[in-house]
C-alpha cells in the first residue's frame, strides 16, 4: 500500500498521544493466547475486534509468518548494597563490559560498586551514557541476573516473567529486550501455521527516546541480525510474508537481495522506518501497541498510514485494550 509524504509526519510531536496508567499492562495474561487482537484492514479503512487466538482466520494459502526467535539475556542486576541497577548489554573481552546504570550520577568514570563479590570499576563512559566498567574477576554476570523489564513495568522480575518474557520459540541468546509481537503464541497456535525464524538481537537502542523534533535527526543503534539458508528460501516461496513485530520488519526491509532473492546472511541494521515508507518485503503486520513518540510507533505508522493507526489507538483506548511489552496486539492487513 503506498504511503504518502505529509509534512507533519516527520515532527515528533505527531507521534504522541496520551495513555491511562491503568492500560499499561504490568502482567502477562494468564494465558499466552488469551490476548485480544485488533485487525486493521488498510484497504477498507476498517477495524475488527479479535482474539489473538483467531489468528490463523485472517491468513490465505501461500502465507508465511516470520519470527524473531533471539532469546533475552538474564541482563539485569543490582549492586550488592541495593543502590545501583545495571543492565549489561555485552562482555567486551574478559573482565570487561558494557552496561547501562542507574542513576548516572553515582557511576562517573572511577567510581566502583560491588555485584556479590566481584568489584566493578568504571573506566570509560560512551557518548550514549553507556558504562565500560572493568571488574576485579573474570565472572559471567548474566548468572543471577534478572530479565530486564521495561521501565513502564513498575516492579522487579519475578519466576513467572523468566518464563513469560521470553518467547515459547526463544533459541538464540542475546537480546535486552523480548520481541513482545511474539509473546503471544503457544507451540499449539504456531504448529497450525507455516512460519519461519530470523534472528535480531533486540539492543540498548530499545530504551533510547526520540530526542529531535525532525525525527529523520534520529539515529538508531545498529543490531545484529542472521537470516538462514531454510529462512531465506521459505521467504522467497512465499506468496505473503506477515511479519511478527517490528524487529522482523527491520530484518527483512534491511536485507539485501540478489537477483531478486533474499539469501542466507548475517549483517546489522541500523534501519529507521518512518512515513513515508514503501515496504518492498513486508504485506502483513502483527505488533503489540507502542509507546509514544517511539521509533517502533514510527514504523507501524508507516506500514498502516499515521492517521489510520492513531484513530485505532484512540479507539484501542476507549475499548480498554492493554498495551505495550504484556498488552494485546492488532494485526495490520
């Protein structure tokens, strides 16, 4: 569907919109497939109020789901005197890392904290604000760490989120973030359905705000993606490609094709989709609702149209929908 330019799309501003607290979901649903699902038909400009297990209703014969089937890093952890959260994005070489903290203030460059028994130094600050600490031991930090919730989830990890943060298909270690589109199959709902995975590891760039008025200003953090042999040839037998969550998006509007093909390959992306767009992969979208004035709002504004996906997000409100990382999902034909 052709996306056309209007000027007012490329201001942050348009990209906001106000949430009640109370449909930020802090919980998972009691069941995976108990999600609700709203269908936005592009065509007819219309909108339907499903459940997510109602999926396979809305898919034709030649129809391929993609999957993001990175796996999410028990990342974070807390200082061993409880003041200080640090969300470990990469163990540079041994004895040294990369990580996010909070507060900011209390890790300047030298100052130390203690994780159980390993002391931790920071020795470098990036021009993002992320921290080089150097530790005292070589030790693997992501044992005993917790998944690392969003912000808005206003409360610690718990067992159930260990299991509930991470996909039913999660193999492949190395996000900071679930691919949340995901969060909704069973293996029940996913044997009925072709589908296939890529790999992208969700990175620090998650949790970064748009900050320029003039989104185009914006600069997203490369991720890492592969795409396998088996991948790359179910995609390109494919008569429609739905893509699950905005990380397959950018996976598959990155990679390159030769003749005509998409083959088997590991790169980065560091794509950012905003309208106007035309998507040269992608025909279907299932995504989770996003927070304001985000680059993942940015791209499913792209793929529905900005005015047709904010008149559903309104009407997501009214109708009490639950949104972002545990929320319900739309599904964008």
């Amino acid at each position: 569907m052709a996306m056309f330019w209007h000027p007012m799309s490329a201001r942050l501003t348009d990209y906001d919109y106000n949430l009640p607290r109370e449909l930020i979901a802090q919980r998972p649903p009691a069941r995976r497939e108990d999600s609700r699902m709203m269908v936005m038909h592009r065509d007819a400009q219309t909108i339907e109020h499903r459940q997510f297990h109602e999926l396979k209703k809305f898919l034709q014969p030649g129809d391929l789901l993609i999957l993001n089937d990175t796996r999410v890093l028990p990342a974070r952890r807390f200082s061993t005197d409880g003041t200080i959260e640090f969300l470990f994005i990469d163990q540079i070489e041994p004895r040294r890392w990369k990580c996010l903290v909070k507060p900011g203030r209390k890790m300047r460059v030298g100052a130390t904290a203690k994780i159980d028994e390993t002391t931790l130094r920071v020795e470098e600050i990036t021009p993002d604000g992320e921290r080089i600490v150097a530790l005292d031991e070589d030790v693997d930090l992501y044992i005993g760490g917790s998944m690392p919730l969003p912000p808005y989830i206003g409360r610690a990890s718990n067992e159930e989120d260990e299991a509930r943060y991470q996909t039913v298909f999660a193999r492949t270690p190395g996000a900071l973030a679930a691919p949340t589109a995901g969060l909704h199959f069973t293996p029940e709902i996913l044997a009925e359905i072709p589908h296939t995975f890529v790999t992208l590891h969700v990175g620090p760039g998650t949790f970064l705000p748009v900050r320029s008025e003039n989104v185009w200003e914006h600069r997203m953090h490369a991720e890492h993606f592969s795409i396998s042999a088996s991948a790359a040839s179910a995609i390109n037998g494919a008569k429609r490609i739905l893509a699950v969550g905005t990380t397959v998006v950018r996976v598959l509007e990155t990679a390159p094709h030769e003749n005509g093909k998409l083959t088997a390959q590991t790169g980065s992306t560091d794509i950012f989709i905003y309208p106007p767009y035309r998507f040269r992969v992608v025909d279907q979208l299932l995504t989770n609702f996003h927070l304001p004035r985000s680059t993942l709002l940015m791209l499913a504004s792209a793929f529905a149209g900005r005015e047709f996906l904010f008149h559903a997000y309104q009407e997501a409100i009214r109708e009490g929908y639950r949104f972002y990382s545990y929320g319900d999902c739309m599904l964008i034909l």
